[in-house]
C-alpha cells in the first residue's frame, strides 16, 4: 500500500492492491482490443465484447477504489502473508510449466504429465484416482475434440 499524500494533507489517495489489478485489466482489455484487430472478423466480435466489458468493468473498480480511499474506506486492508500466496502461485507455475510442455511435447503427453502432477501437488495421495483421472481427461478431450469436433490438437 502506497500513501500519495498531497499539498495540504487533509486527503490521500492510498494505492491498494485492487487499484493495481484493476489498472493491469485495463491495459489487458486494452490490448485485447488491439489484438482483435489482427484476427479473423467473426472471433474477433468475441474478443472486443469481452475487452471492453473487461475495461468497464476496470475503470468502475478504480473510481470506486478513489472514492473510497478520498472518504478513508478500505485503507486498512488486510495485506497477504507470503505463506497464502506460495500455494496459488506454485500453482500459477504450473500452469506455466504446462503451457511450454504443450509446445514442447504437444497437448496429450503435456496433460499426461501435468495432471497426476497437479493432482500430487493439491493433496491426492491415491495411485488410482490419478491414473484414472489423467486417462479420463485425455481420453474426454480426445473423443470430443478429435473424433466429434474435428479439431487438431496442438
């Protein structure tokens, strides 16, 4: 949490951290909206209607987050200890992790392997449950996507 204090001291606007994501939305509906220009027409009505609900909704959060810190709400806000914020970005690694594996193996062995790992990772101790699981889950998106849909995967 910043304090921006100004001449007079009478009110501060304090950077919290829903400010923070709210700005990092905004300019992420904001490149969405220059992303779509380099994509087919038909996804593109997708990708805008979603960034610009994306931007609304951001600049509603910012004014919201001033007024409150100009009238002195929200400001003592609990601040997260490192400990709750290891599990959430170990798994925000993992997801990483399985978004190269996809371009370095493809989407099948990727998922072979990431899923019993997430799965370890999260607290499944049975062999069972994890094998049956990473099968289903391949053998789910294979009939959907490959055989129904006819969609190639990467």
């Amino acid at each position: 949490m910043i304090d921006l204090k100004n001449s007079n001291d009478k009110k501060k606007i304090v950077i919290t951290s829903d400010l923070v994501i709210s700005l990092v939305l905004l300019f992420g509906g904001i490149w969405l909206i220059y992303y779509a220009t380099q994509i087919p027409v038909i996804a593109r009505r997708f990708v805008i209607v979603t960034a610009c609900l994306l931007i609304i909704i951001s600049v509603l959060l910012i004014i919201s987050n001033i007024k409150k810190t100009l009238r002195g709400e929200g400001i003592d806000k609990k601040i997260y200890k490192w400990s709750q914020m290891q599990y959430s970005l170990a798994l925000w690694f993992i997801t990483l992790g399985y978004i190269v594996l996809i371009n370095l193996i493809s989407f099948f062995p990727a998922t072979a392997i990431i899923v019993p790992a997430m799965m370890f990772f999260l607290g499944v101790r049975s062999w069972k449950i994890i094998l049956f699981s990473t099968i289903g889950i391949n053998l789910f998106v294979y009939l959907l996507f490959v055989v129904q849909l006819r969609i190639p995967m990467p």
